[in-house]
C-alpha cells in the first residue's frame, strides 16, 4: 500500500530527506515524530537494512509489492544487483518525468502521467511504472500544450538543468534518455547494497 499521508512526517521518522523541501523542516526536527521522538535508538543490522529499503520506497513512492519485483527482477539479471535495482527504479517514466522537471515531485509525476499529459516515442502512455529505454523521447502531449499546466511548465523549465543522464528540450517540452542512470549521475543517496541484503535473509 503507497503511503499518502504526511512526507515530512516520513522524512523525521526516517531520519533524513526524501524531497528537497523535507531539507530545511529537518534541521530544526531531525528526528523521529512522536514523544520519544529525541530518545537515541540503536538499530540492528537488520533495523540499518530495513531502514535503507524504506527510504528507498518512499523516495521513489512505490508500494512494497511494486519494490519487491524490482528487487527480485535485479538479482536475477547478470550484473551488480544493488546498481541494477537502482536503474529499474530510475527508468519508470514517472520518475523520468519528475528529474526532467516536468513536475515538482514523484507523486505530481504519476499524476500528469495519469491524466494522459504524457508520451513516449510519440505515444501516449498513461502507466507510471512504465519502463522507459536508452534513447527514448518523453514529452508532453501535443494535445494538453495548450493547458494551463503546460503553458505554466513552458516557463517554469526555461533553465531547468537536468541530470546528465537526460537532455531536456525545454521549447519543445520534451526531453531524451542519453544513457543509463547511474550512482554517479543520478547523485543518489541510497545504499542499495543493504537493501540487496535486506532481501538476501
């Protein structure tokens, strides 16, 4: 089940910043909510692993059943598990569509995708887990551009710098997959590792 309650709440418990704006809210409450909220905890092994796995389902809003398959399809494929979960998860085209800039949060992303503002090569997808490819053209619909959203986004994105992995057309509110995400690229914070172990046991 997606948690569709309070982030902020999710960034205290988890003890660090999921979205950008969770940054500033944690430097004066940085740390778990509730009244043992500043009670220092020692966490386990299994408590560090379980941890990281969280914060990776939430960060990316995905249901533990969707973040089970990703994990399961990685240590499966040849290669290294941990840098294989990540590109899954950074290759759903909600995702794809929040780091172009064409929404403000993962959550917003998988709504415009929703309501169809989305394409893919020219198609329409309306399926935020959608697995996008190297070399794969996102844009927005020719048939929303003149909504209000985009007319909005058109301006919002004028100097929007994408991750290096992505080149944004911002004119034609439209951008490409150049190559494949990476801890490098994609500055991601997650230690994938724990989650491979976490799901190791």
């Amino acid at each position: 089940m997606r948690n569709t309650g309070p982030k902020t709440r999710l960034a205290r418990r988890q003890g660090e910043a999921l979205r950008d704006k969770d940054v500033k809210y944690l430097t004066k409450r940085n740390y778990p909510p509730g009244m043992h909220g500043t009670a220092r905890r020692r966490k386990s092994e299994y408590g560090i692993q379980l941890a990281e796995k969280q914060k990776a389902k939430r960060i990316y809003d995905i249901t533990e059943r969707q973040f089970r398959r990703y994990a399961d399809q990685a240590a499966r494929k040849r290669g290294m598990t941990g840098e294989l979960l990540l590109e899954s998860l950074e290759f759903r085209l909600d995702n794809v569509v929040y780091r172009l800039g064409f929404a403000a949060s993962r959550p917003q992303a998988r709504q415009i995708v929703g309501h169809g503002f989305v394409t893919v090569n020219g198609k329409k997808v309306n399926i935020p887990s959608y697995h996008v490819s190297i070399g794969d053209e996102i844009a927005i619909a020719e048939s929303k551009k003149k909504s209000k959203y985009a007319e909005r986004l058109g301006t919002l994105i004028k100097e929007y710098q994408p991750q290096d992995w992505l080149t944004l057309f911002s004119k034609e509110l439209k951008g490409k997959i150049l190559s494949k995400p990476t801890y490098n690229n994609t500055s991601s914070s997650i230690q994938s590792q724990l989650i491979v172990e976490y799901y190791s046991r």
